[in-house]
C-alpha cells in the first residue's frame, strides 16, 4: 500500500500553479473593475478550492488511465502510483473521484453564496473533461487534443469564472488575462509531453507533441510563453501595472532557450517545474497588477 508521501507524490502538486493562476488572474481582474470585501475574499478561496482539488483530481485520473492502458510502464517524472503497482488501481481510481467530489462540494458552496445554478453545469463539464482527458474509450486526450482542453477549462472558464462569481460581470482584461494562463497552462502541458514524446510514440498515444514533432512542438512551447506577456501589456491599456509581467521576460527566455536548443528526458523535468512556477508568478503579478491599477 501507497505512503502518505507516495500518495503527495502521486498527486503532482508541482502542477498546482495551474490551479492557483487563474484565480489570481480572475480575482485581480474583479478587483479592478469593483471593490474588494471579505465576501469577495471568501469566494476566491473557494474558487481557488475547486480549481486545486480539480487539478489532484485529474492528476489521480491520468495516473489511474494510463496505468491501466499501460502506457506508463516506461516513463520520466513524478511517480505514478498505478504503473509503480504502488497503490491498486481501484485505489486511484476512488482517489480520483474522491477529489472531484471535493470540488463538487466546494463549487456547489459557491452556488449557494451567488445564486448563479449555470455554474452546476460549468462544474458538471468541468469534471467530465477532466476525467474523459486519459479516461473512456476514446480519451480526448490521445487524439491530440489535450491543450484545447488545458486552455478552455484552467485558462478561459477558471479565469472568467472566477470573475463573474465576484462581480456578476467580466472585463476585457479578465479575457486577455484567461487567454494568456491558459497558454501557460497549455505550455505546462506541451513540455511535459515533450518529455514524452518517445514513450507516447510507440503505445499510441498521440498527444499535439507527438502529432506536430518535436520541432514543431518546441516552437509552439515558445509562442506559448511569448503571447501572455504580450497580452498583459495590452491590459496595461487600462492597467498599468500589468507591465510588472515584463520582469519575468528573462525567466520565460531562460525556458524557451532550454527547449528550442533540444533539451530531452530528464533535462526537461526542471524545464516542467519552472514553466509551473512560471505560470504561478504570472497570475501573481498579472493579479496584482490589475488589482493595484484599479
């Protein structure tokens, strides 16, 4: 049986910047356009709550997917706990659904503070999406559609989500904000399939990287990293402290230059923590930006 620690592990928490992000990003844009109260504050927490515990969740469904297809077998990263035989695969599997049942939880507390039902069925979608990402027969995620999936539901709906839930409206800066996170969100996912790309290859899985190439693939990494930054200095049209987003221009550099020069298998595991991290400070200081400009 898992240890506690394997069970962490097994969550991938470096991947909660994903989670974490778009909240930042929302609530600075709801900051800018009203004010800011302890209703507010609560309802952010709670969004922030849904997000992470939708992110363990689709975490332990990959684990629980691709270990019963059997394409972690061979693979660079975090420990997977079904490949490993570390934990049971129904163990997981329950894991799983224990943390979607947690969002559910925390996102039907949201519902009752706003009033707003239409959010039972983003937050329906938003569990089968994370679930049908490696899951079901037919799992959108191997036909190369992964980062549509990244960028809709942790860029466009958690950002403009979160927004909405504080200030019953959104602004054109909470839209440029969701699209530059989720291209982040979209570079995390690219690079680790990056990583993947041979192992993916040869069982089948076709994710975007392994459908482009590695060439390709590298190149869109960058664009990934490129147009947020562009899109926060866009927003500093009504927000001027959005331009704090520049100081992590050497950061992003540092990144792309690692993948455009080739970097492979375990060289791009920090490559992976970084972009997370990096992701992580662009919604603090796009968030803060918008929150001060306004």
């Amino acid at each position: 049986m898992a240890t506690a620690a394997e069970w962490i592990a097994g969550a991938r928490p470096r991947t909660l910047p994903a989670a974490a992000a778009p909240v930042l990003v929302g609530s600075g844009a709801a900051a800018h356009a009203s004010d800011w109260g302890l209703r507010e504050t609560g309802l952010a927490l709670l969004a922030f709550g849904v997000a992470a515990a939708l992110q363990v969740g689709v975490n332990y469904a990959n684990d629980y997917s691709d270990g019963v297809r059997g394409t972690d077998v061979d693979r660079v990263g975090p420990l997977r706990l079904t490949a490993s035989g570390t934990a049971p695969p129904a163990a997981v599997k329950r894991a799983a659904f224990a943390a979607f049942g947690v969002a559910a939880a925390l996102g039907l507390a949201v519902v009752l503070v706003t009033g707003h039902l239409w959010l039972l069925a983003v937050g329906a979608a938003s569990i089968v999406a994370a679930w049908y990402y490696t899951g079901g027969r037919r799992p959108y995620g191997y036909r190369g559609l992964g980062e549509v999936g990244v960028f809709v539901f942790f860029g466009l709906v958690a950002v403009l989500g979160t927004t909405y839930v504080l200030i019953d409206a959104t602004t054109w800066p909470a839209v440029a904000g969701a699209v530059g996170v989720g291209l982040l969100a979209c570079a995390l996912l690219m690079v680790n399939n990056l990583r993947d790309v041979p192992t993916d290859a040869v069982v089948g899985k076709r994710t975007l990287a392994v459908r482009l190439g590695e060439h390709r693939a590298r190149r869109l990494y960058v664009a990934f990293l490129a147009v947020p930054v562009l899109l926060a200095v866009a927003c500093a049209v009504a927000a001027p402290w959005t331009l704090l987003v520049l100081a992590l221009v050497p950061w992003a550099a540092f990144l792309a230059i690692a993948v455009r020069v080739g970097a492979r298998g375990v060289a791009l595991v920090p490559v992976l923590a970084g972009t997370g991290m990096l992701e992580l400070a662009y919604g603090v200081l796009l968030g803060l930006g918008l929150a001060v400009s306004g």
